[in-house]
C-alpha cells in the first residue's frame, strides 16, 4: 500500500468537471488579474467567516506582511508570536522590519502560551500574532482581553484553520484581521499559491486593497509605495468551487482524527487534545511520539507517509541567529519538535487506510 499525507489527486478526482469547465470559463472570458471570481470570493469568504471584508492576495505570507503594514507596524516595533509555527509567521514579521518576539506554546494544544504573552509585553509591541495550529483555534478570550487592556492589535494567523469555531464564534471573526493561505495542501487550496485576509476594519481593507496592488486605489496613480501580490482569477474560480465542499471535508477531517485518538488511546503516543468549546478542522493530526524518528521509518517503509511539522522552532532557526535565541529558551516548543509526527489525514481517506495505518502503528510498538 502507498498512503500520502494528503491525497490531492482524489479530492480533485471528484470535482474535476467542475474545475475544468471553471477554469475554461476564465480563460474565455479573458479577465485574469482582480475580475469576478476574486470579488465574489473575497464576498463569500468574508460571508463564510462573519467578517464584513475579504481581501484577496498573492499567499499566506504576504497576507501577513500586507496586515502588518496596513496597520503601520515595521521598523522599532515588535510583535509578539509562537516559534512553534511554519516560518512565514515570523518571517512575515521580520519582513516589514518589525522584530518577532516568540512566546513558548501550552503543552496540550502546541498554541501560544497566553500565560506567558505579558511578560512579554514592551512599549514597543504593536501586534500579537496567534497562530491556529494545526486547525486547532488559540485561546482567544484570553489573547483578545491582553490586546485590549495593552492597546495592541490581534492579527489571526489561520492559514491553517479556515473552517474552524472558537466558542461558537468563526476563525478570522475574533481578531482586528485574520490571514487565511490557499496554499494546494491547505484545508482549502488552490491549484497554485493564494491567500485571503479578512477585516472588519473598513481602513485597514481599502488600505490593504492598495497594498497589494503598488499602492494603487486608481490605476498608475500609487498613493503609497506597495507590493504586487494578487490573487488570480483561476485560483479564485477555484477556490469558490471547492469552498462549496468545505464544510463536508472538514467534518470528515475531524471524523478521521477522532478515530484516531479513539484507536490510538492503549497506544503510547500523545493524540491531540481538543480544548473545551472549539471546533478544531484537523489541518493535520500531529502525536508526539518518544522514539519518533524511528517510528516516521517504520511507517515510510510500510508505504505511509507522514510528516514532521515542525523539526526546528524558529527561535533555533539559522536565518534568526542574530535574535540572539539559545536551545532551551522555549522548552515545550523543543519538546514538541522533537516528538510532533503528523500521520496522513484527509477527507478522502477511508476506515480501511485508517486501519492499516494504526495496525502498522501497533506492529510498531509490539515490535519493540
Ligand atoms: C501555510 C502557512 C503560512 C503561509 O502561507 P503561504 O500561502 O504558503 O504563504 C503562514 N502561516 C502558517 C501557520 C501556515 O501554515
């Protein structure tokens, strides 16, 4: 048997006339760049999260860095986030000249530790980026009533949970602005990159409009220096399509995950563990495991694939050696990489997958 991490070819398997025909239609039509498909998707994602503004961009990444800046963060400000997240977080940060302040994450749900954000908190920090890992939302009561009483903006990282609830509210709904990355093996994704920031903040939208457009409101006119960095049209006809879908594959995400936990409870593996109130849409289903990399070989050579999300945090990261970070100053993000092992989930997955996954698992430790 052959079992990827995420099956891309199946999921478009079913939707393939649908994308094909929509994809002809953009190419008939002749409007590539910011058309119709990007204005109804920014409408229906905005719709879709509870936000009043949806803002179509070039990738998760850049979504980031456009929020940063739409709210005049960069050089002399900080910004407060995880180390245990993919690096853009940080590198979004760092690319508007603002410095990334890590904060080490809660042992359970490998999110932001909201105990340990106020120490550190100077009168240089600007914004707190949270990072949704995994699918699974940041305790955002907590973060939302420490941005308040500091007077520092909330920006959700939820490129990896689009979908997801935080006590019945929507992921991208709870912060100042949210960025959501359409990157192909994302929850929704595209055929290539994309991104979408979402706002409430009617300001923020029109200047992130320009932003992402070399500081244009009205074309060859740049009021502000700016970026290029849209989404396509191909990718939003797309994205619409499979955005119908994303409900269903979510549930069956989270379905697949809590078998998951329920076989693999006698196992000794730590599953994820679910916060109260949260609808977490399983991005990827990370255990930890203590004899981790042998187990990732184990499984490689029974034909499963699995993934290691994410083998350095970014406080150990060489391209942030002049942070001056040292081994040991984030202990649980440490722990966690050297443990995190993702197993293959996806909508299309069967119980019969599923099944031959967690028989090798246990073959695994009875081997030992
Ligand atoms: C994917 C991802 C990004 C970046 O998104 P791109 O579209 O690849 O630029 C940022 N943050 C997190 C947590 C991500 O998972």
């Amino acid at each position: 048997m052959n079992i990827p991490l995420i099956d891309l070819k199946a999921q478009h398997e079913v939707i393939k006339e649908e994308i094909m025909d929509a994809i002809k239609e953009v190419i008939e039509s002749g409007s590539f760049i910011l058309g119709q498909n990007v204005k109804a998707l920014e409408k229906e994602i905005a719709e879709f999260t509870n936000t009043k503004y949806g803002i179509g961009v070039g990738n998760g990444t850049d979504g980031l860095q456009l929020i940063l800046e739409a709210y005049g963060i960069g050089e002399g400000d900080e910004v407060i986030t995880t180390p245990f997240t993919f690096f853009a977080t940080a590198e979004a940060i760092s690319q508007t000249k603002a410095v990334p302040v890590f904060v080490d994450i809660d042992k359970d749900s490998y999110n932001i530790d909201v105990n340990k954000i106020e120490e550190k908190i100077t009168n240089k920090t600007k914004a707190i980026i949270p990072v949704h890992i995994f699918g699974q939302p940041a305790d955002m009561d907590k973060i939302l009533e420490i941005g308040k009483h500091y007077k520092i903006i909330v920006i959700e990282d939820a490129c990896q949970a689009i979908g997801a609830d935080y006590k019945g509210k929507k992921i991208g709904s709870l912060g100042n602005a949210a960025c959501f990355s359409f990157y192909p093996t994302k929850n929704l994704g595209g055929i290539g990159d994309g991104g979408m920031i979402v706002t409430n903040d009617e300001l923020v939208a029109e200047r992130i409009k320009m932003l992402r457009f070399h500081g244009q409101r009205k074309k060859y006119y740049s009021e502000i220096l700016g970026h290029n960095s849209r989404l396509d049209e191909v990718q939003a006809a797309i994205l619409r399509i499979k955005l119908k879908y994303l409900k269903e594959w979510n549930e069956k995400r989270s379905q697949f995950a809590y078998r998951y936990t329920k076989k693999l409870k006698d196992f000794p593996l730590k599953t994820p563990i679910e916060l109260a109130n949260i609808y977490s849409v399983y991005h990827l289903y990370v255990a930890l495991a203590e004899e981790r990399d042998e187990l990732v070989k184990y499984l490689h050579c029974n034909g499963i694939a699995c993934g290691i999300y994410y083998p350095v945090p970014l406080h150990l990261q060489k391209a942030y050696k002049s942070l001056n970070y040292n081994k040991g100053d984030f202990p649980i993000s440490e722990y966690v990489s050297k443990r995190a092992i993702a197993l293959p989930l996806y909508p299309e997955m069967t119980e019969e997958i599923q099944d031959y996954i967690i028989e090798k698992i246990k073959d695994f430790y009875l081997g030992r």
